[in-house]
C-alpha cells in the first residue's frame, strides 16, 4: 500500500539500478542449465572466455578484464584449474606474478561453448541486432560510471 508522501522518485520500478539489477539476476538463471553442460558457473564462463580470447594472461590481467580484484578472481581460477581446464604457472621473469594457459581440455571446452551467444539471442527475443545496441549502451554507461569512481 503506498503512502500519501510516495515519491515517483524513490519508486522500486523507476530505478534504473534495479532493471539492471534484476535483469542480471534473471540472465544469470537463463546461463545456468546451459553453463552445467560445460561444468562451468557463470563467472568461471566469464574467465574462460577472457582466456580464449587470449591464453597466457596473468592473474592481475584477468582481474582487471573483469573489473574484479585478483584475490576475488583466485578461488575460481583454482576451482577451473582443478578441474583441468586451464593451468596457473609463477613466471620465471617474477615469481610473484601467476600466469594462466588454457589446458587441451579448457581449448575444446571453447568448442562447445560457441552454441550459447545463439541461446541467449533466442531467448531475449530480440536481434542479434539490438542486443548488440543494448550492449553498447550499457558498455557506454558502464564507462561513464568508472570515470566517477
């Protein structure tokens, strides 16, 4: 029940925050069965597909591709490396750094991985398109936000 004093302003439903939010939470749901074929969670699916795109990152590398901190990042990329998908190696140049390289295992997960993008497009109900625009807005968004911080 709303009170006399409700403003338009402090409405759940007018947050920007909270379409953000809750579209995040429900697109994670929408991952979930199709990330439990490859045995992956959602932000292991994340590093994966920082290290496809790249193999031989540094764990600060990764970190910062993902806008997380390394000792966040940690525990998922020794869960990913238990489960043979990708290896992490102290470099010989400094041993404080850790770099990561993509397992044989973790290079044909990527295989079977390329269908999902075409699953997510399917079930937005929307082109390939303006999913595509949608993204670029929230990548815009996204970087004005950082700039505040």
């Amino acid at each position: 029940m709303a009170s006399p004093d409700t403003c338009a302003e402090l409405q759940l439903d007018n947050q920007l925050c909270f379409a953000l939010y809750s579209t995040s939470l429900l697109m994670t749901k929408v991952y979930k069965p199709l990330l439990q074929e490859l045995g992956l969670t959602y932000p292991q699916y994340l590093a994966m597909m920082v290290l496809w795109e790249g193999d031989g990152l540094t764990v600060s590398e990764m970190s910062a591709r993902l806008l997380t901190d390394p000792g966040s990042v940690t525990p998922l990329l020794k869960r990913l490396e238990a489960d043979g998908l990708l290896d992490r190696v102290r470099s010989s140049a400094d041993e404080r750094v850790v770099e990561l390289h993509l397992t044989d295992k973790g290079r044909a997960l990527r295989e079977r991985a390329k269908r999902i993008p075409g699953c997510i497009v399917q079930a937005s109900r929307r082109s390939a398109a303006q999913l595509t625009a949608l993204k670029e807005e929230l990548t815009a968004l996204r970087s004005s936000l950082q700039e505040m911080l």
